[in-house]
C-alpha cells in the first residue's frame, strides 16, 4: 500500500512538474533549442548549418535519410558525436526539379508514392495516401540506415509534419519512436491543433511546452525584427526554434526556383539572423539558456 | 535466287560501307558529336549543360537517371524534343558525400547495392557483384521511368562504363538496346581492347568509329591545347568527343571535394572550352560537321 501511493506520489508529482522542472531547471527557466532542420536534402543546407553549428547558437537538427547528401552530413555525425542530431522523417519530396523517393524496397511502400516513383509534394497528398504499415516500414527503415551511417539519433521529427497529419500516422510515429525510446517534436501549445494529440500521448512520454517558427506573412525585411521580437517575449519553458538554414546559392535556387517560402533566400536570412552577434546578444539580454534534444532523450525511461 | 543474291549483295555493301556513307556522307567527311554526359546528377551539371546546349556546339548529352536533379532535366526535355537526349545508364555511385540508389525494388537489385544500400563507388566493384538479371531490371527501369517524364531517348551509353566491364553485362545492355531501337555508345577503336565486343556485335549495330575524351594526364593549363590538337588532327568518320560539363561552385565541389579526376574545376575547364569561340573556330577551319545520335538512330531498322 506504502509502494503504491509512492508511485502514485511519484506520477503525481512528475505530472504537476514543468517539463523544465523535470530537467532539473527552475520552473520560470527561459530554455531554447535552435533547431536546423532539413540537414541531408542539400549540400548548401549542409554546409550553412555545420557553419552555425560551428558558430555556436544553433545547437540543434535533424537529418533527412532519404536524401541525397545524407553521407556528407553521416560523416559529419561520425565525426562530432557530441552533436544534437536526430531524425527528420520524411514522407514527402517537394522541389519540383529535384527529387526523392523511400529507403525500403519501392514495391513494399507504394502507397508513399506518386506517379513518378517519388514521394508526394505535399504532407496533404502524401497522408490521404500513406497505409500506416507502409510508412511504418519506410520510417523504422529511415532510422535503421542513420544508425548503419553511425548517426546516433538524439530526437525525431517529422519533415513537413506528414506524421502530426493524422491520427493513424501520429500513433504510427508514436510508436516507432517509443520503441527507439526517442523524444518525439511535440508541443503543449499544439495540443488544441489536432485534436487526437492528447489521447495519444502517455504521462511518461517526454514533450516541449512550445514551437516557434517564421512563416510566409513575415516580409524579408523584418525577419530579424520578427525573431527579436520573438526572444525577447519568450515564455518560460522549454522552447523550440525551428529554423531552416542554407546559404542562397545555384544549387538553393534551383531547388527552390518557383517556391520562395523556405527558399534559397529564406534559408539565407535564417542562416545570417542565427550566426549574428545581435542573436547572441539577445540570447545573453534575455537570460535565456540553450538545450539540446539529447537533455530531454534522457527523460524517457 | 535472285532475291538470295540481291540481300547478299545488300548486306555485303552495308558490311563495306563506312558509318559516315551509311549516314549519307562522303566517306572522308569528319563527322563530331560533342556529347555532355551526367545530365541529372546535380543541378550545376544541368545547368552549365543546358547553357552549352543554348551556346550550340553541344550537341548530345545523356541523362542519368537514378539522379536527385533528373526532374530538372526531364522538364528541359520535354520543352526541347528536338535536343539529342540519351540515357546514361547508371549503376555507380562515385561521389563519397552525395549518394544514389536503383530506380527498381532494392530488395530485387541487391547485386547492384554496397552496404549502405547505394549502387557502388566503382565500375569494378559494380561489374564484380552485379547479377545480369538484376542489371537487365534496373536499366530496364530507368528506361522506363525516363519514357514516363517523356524523356525520349536518342540513344544509350553507360556511366563509368560498367555496362562494357563483362561480356555478360555488355550482352545485357545490348538486347536492352536492341529492343528499344536505340543506338549504343559502341567505337570501332574499342574492338581490340575488350575482346568479346566484336564477337557480340551484329552487322546490323549501328556503332561509331571512334571516342575522344580527356584524361587524368593531362594538366589543367593544357586544357584547351589538348583539345585543341584533337580536333586539328580528327580522322575522317564518325567520332564522339565525350565531355564532362558543370560549374566550379559550391554544389560542385561539395560532390567532389576528394576527387578532382572529373570534379568540379575539371568540369568547369570543360564547359569554357566547349562553350568558347576558339572551339567554334577549330570546327570551321577544319571542316568538322557536328551531328547527333538521332541521326545514328534513324539507321536502326
């Protein structure tokens, strides 16, 4: 009886906890991961991010396996254990004049597929198709061939949000991600989006308190506005911040010629805003304390 | 017998006939098809490729396409049916940071993939553990998802030369060949080096005198020199000058950041020669006619 209203205590307890509080932080603790993602698609996104990497204040990201320049940045992995890399599943190819299609064998997974043999444009198409065994098939496969590279995945995401489409595909995620005991991007604030996504989740598994993104109403001129103004009112808790970082090159232009929201240029304002002194500088005015994906994977029993 | 005698008296004249006649030339004419391979591989290929196209003294090409930037390609070839466009039939993947795979099942094409689940990093190694039957799906595939971005090929030719390694994959790619009705990349000059082509050969081949292409040997700054001599010196037939264009930029070097044989300035001294006005002036003075692999192919029956 004394065991079990300990236990009882004890869920209580980590169920009232802040996810900072459970991290070992004071429950007002200002803290952000400055997460790259799309690492693999690119050698432009590649070499942009391992500069920021470089640089300091992003900390964080996630790798596109079926992606052309995965080994670029599998070797970068190998080379820097330390780094916060996770996975960022994909389901979806969305450059027109550059393309990509499944790890797992083509005729297993068909239902990922769109008439050329690559995976759907769009995060909409590819969910009103994707069987949940088959992209359960192609995303342990994804996982398995990071691991093969020597890519120790820290966190997994999911690549235009193809896994947070649905139900079926969000407990498919769930799943896959529970069973590498992986911390999944899932956020409080989302919970009144997709209605399923409380049901789904268990007390145990480990979640953030917020995302934050720019979007395609912010013009180019007040990008740095936008992101100052988005530090400087941050919440206490744990905070993402999902960037998209590549230099605005040939190679950037051309995959993104006809599509300017998370284009070459955009990814070069996010790259030059996050390795600036006045990112720094806002980061220290505004006590706010970096963390990694890899502090939150040690949460997960 | 008179029939007997006038197909005898046909196919003795064709035996005896010269490419060049065959095609409707002078017998001493210096016929040139100036062909860029690698089209697909990157976007820095399709575009200084397609730039050089537009200069007019490139003249063929031929796509690769198991490659991340096919669809970029595919879209020129559609607006562009008349470009002499082949197939380059792909089995390797050379560039250590930036990887492809088979365009069929890759659990039916295992012979075909390294442990990483790539296609090799060399022609040996993929002519060493390629099954026939294997090789005979994929480029069967690669074929068939060209014709379905309505790519129409002109021709076919082999990255690396790995369809040429063995009499068995040489045997393939003809009865492939053979069965489209498309021409192959198949020189005269080459019969005595590996000794089963002649023997796999019917009269009835369409195959040219000769390749020329640039080498390792050569330095950098004896680029156009070298090229330069070639053509003072062409003999009389049919010759295919078999070049490597691209742009020296970031993308490039990324790919070949540890292989300059071919890498990105290579191609970049490429793309400057065959794009310059010393090259359409070699052509001039030394009575040089630049066809295509369609005219080649209209001799197919």
């Amino acid at each position: 009886m004394l065991l079990f209203l300990t236990l009882l205590h004890g869920a209580e307890s980590r169920a009232q906890q802040t996810i900072a509080e459970r991290l070992g932080y004071p429950r007002d603790a200002k803290l952000l991961i400055v997460h790259a993602d799309d690492l693999g698609m690119a050698h432009s996104v590649n070499a942009a991010t391992i500069k920021a990497f470089e640089a300091g204040l992003v900390n964080s990201g996630s790798i596109m396996v079926p992606c052309p320049w995965l080994s670029e940045i599998a070797a970068y992995a190998r080379s820097n254990p330390q780094a916060d890399l996770g996975l960022h599943l994909t389901l979806t190819s969305e450059w027109i004049s550059f393309r990509w299609g499944p790890v797992s064998p083509r005729d297993r997974v068909t239902s990922l597929l769109d008439k050329d043999g690559y995976f759907y444009l769009t995060e909409s198409e590819a969910a009103a198709h994707a069987d949940p065994k088959q992209v359960e098939l192609e995303i342990t496969a994804q996982i398995e061939r990071a691991r093969a590279l020597g890519i120790q995945p820290t966190h997994l995401d999911s690549h235009m949000g193809t896994l947070y489409q649905n139900k079926d595909l969000f407990e498919v995620f769930l799943r896959v991600a529970r069973s590498q005991k992986l911390p999944v991007r899932v956020a409080k604030t989302w919970f009144t989006r997709p209605d399923f996504l409380p049901s789904t989740l268990n007390p145990d598994d480990v979640y953030i308190d917020r995302t934050l993104d720019i979007n395609q109403s912010v013009p180019a001129s007040d990008w740095s506005k936008f992101y100052s103004d988005a530090i400087k009112k941050l919440e206490p808790g744990v905070t993402e911040l999902v960037i998209h970082l590549a230099y605005d090159d040939a190679e950037m232009r051309g995959a993104t010629f006809n599509h300017p929201d998370w284009g070459a240029a955009w990814r070069q304002r996010d790259f030059d805003f996050f390795t600036s002194d006045a990112f720094r500088k806002l980061l220290q005015e505004n006590q706010i304390k970096l963390i990694t994906w890899r502090e939150l994977g040690k949460l997960i029993k």
